[in-house]
C-alpha cells in the first residue's frame, strides 16, 4: 500500500472507530474521531465523516450545525465514484436532514418542540459505501473524487488578454 493510500485506509479506521463509538453511546469520542476523519485526503471519508457530523448534532441539538454538515456531505456526494442508487438515498437523506433541522430549530426557537419525541422523523438508512467492496475496489473508492477535485481552480489564474486592435 502507497503511503497515500495507507492514510486512507487509517482514516477509514478512524471513521469505523468512531461509528461504533456513536452506537456504543459515547458521542464525545466519536466527535473526537470524526474531527480527525473530517480532514481526511479521501473525498468519500470526508463525506461520510460530515453525514454522521450531522446525525450526532442532530442528536445533541445543535440544528444549524447539523444543516452545515448535511449541505457539506451533499457537496461531496457527486465527487465521489459511488453507484447511482447509494448517491441517491445519500442525498435524499441529507436533504431531509436539513430539512428536518431547520424545522426542529424553528420550532425550538419558539418552544413548540418540548412534546416532541426525540426521533421524530430521523431514523436514517444505515449507509455505507464501503459494505461488499473487494480490496481493488476500496482503494478506487477511497481515491475518487482526488482528481475531479484537483482540477479544480485553486488558486489565481494570471494570463495575458490580448486586445483586438478595431480599425475606424
């Protein structure tokens, strides 16, 4: 395994860490895991990293950042090499969570969601990209989305403009 591709797989490990530790019912350190996931060199990692940042806010009640972190994952969702149906439900699910934040925020604001129950709406589809992925496969998965985004302008472009010269 190349060095780069050697951080990857460590990040993924991190992101697995700190799904168990959210279902084990330590929220603390898997925010602590997933802080680190969330600077990751793998798009998909940081992807995944932001969807469950913004289940964990949604659980502690932090609805505006929950919004952020679900728009953050639904910028990444067409960078990353998956199958159609997983972009799909990834998607459809962040849009509910912002939805669904935006909501439960609105109605804190004016005290209306004291009788509401806590899992109102989200019980999101457990998702995972990674599930019955061969090693050749895991690796693609880990790097796409690497030279998409590269291409992109990072910085100032400078250039020459010519000038046609009109005769009158």
């Amino acid at each position: 395994i190349a060095p780069a591709n050697a951080e990857n797989h460590k990040d993924l490990l991190w992101l697995r860490m700190a799904l168990c530790r959210m279902k084990s019912g330590a929220p603390e350190q898997a925010e602590r895991l997933l802080d680190t996931t969330a600077k990751s060199r793998s798009y998909v990692v940081r992807l995944m990293t932001n969807y469950h940042r913004s289940l964990l806010a949604m659980q502690k009640k932090q609805y505006l950042n929950a919004r952020t972190r679900a728009y953050q994952a639904i910028a990444l969702i067409d960078a990353v090499d998956t199958n159609k149906d997983l972009s799909s439900s990834l998607q459809s699910d962040c849009y509910f969570l912002v939805a669904e934040s935006m909501t439960r925020n609105v109605l804190s604001l004016c005290d209306a969601d004291a009788d509401l129950p806590s899992k109102l709406w989200s019980n999101s589809a457990e998702i995972d990209p990674f599930a019955g992925l061969n090693r050749e496969q895991l690796e693609t998965l880990l790097n796409s989305g690497s030279d998409y985004l590269n291409e992109g302008l990072l910085g100032p472009q400078i250039r020459k403009i010519e000038h046609e010269e009109s005769s009158s």
